[in-house]
C-alpha cells in the first residue's frame, strides 16, 4: 500500500485526478494570498507530488495483474 495509489479505482476518470491535483495547487495560492509561505510550499509540495502520481507514474507504470482485476470482482 502506498500514500497514493495511483492505479487505484477511485483515481480511473480523469476529471477525479485533475480536481485532486488542483485542489492543493489552488490552495496554495491561496496560502501564498494570506501571507503564509510555509503552508504555501506544503501545499505546493502537496499538488506536485499528486500530480506527479495520478499523470506520470499512472501512465508510465502498468497496473499489477492482481490490482487489474480489482475492479472487475464486485
């Protein structure tokens, strides 16, 4: 199990991983906007890493064959 799964089912529609990723990127400004830099750099952190996990590593990684039929079982 890791922090955010990236292959798993909630995050399969693409509008589900863009609001997760923007969520702590827009809150970040508006961190930034209040005049709190540290929030602003954790939340910043926050929505990198999100995007990073829900766009690079969910197309560049194959699902595991167990994880693959997941879904498919209920």
């Amino acid at each position: 199990m890791t922090f955010l799964d990236p292959h798993h089912p909630f995050f399969k529609p693409l509008w589900v991983r863009i609001v997760v990723t923007l969520v702590p990127l827009i809150w970040a400004g508006v961190e930034l906007f209040t005049g709190t830099p540290v929030w602003a750099m954790i939340s910043l952190a926050l929505g990198f890493y999100a995007g990073l996990q829900l766009f690079w590593v969910f197309y560049k990684t194959p699902p595991k064959p167990d994880e693959a039929n997941q879904g498919e079982d209920s």
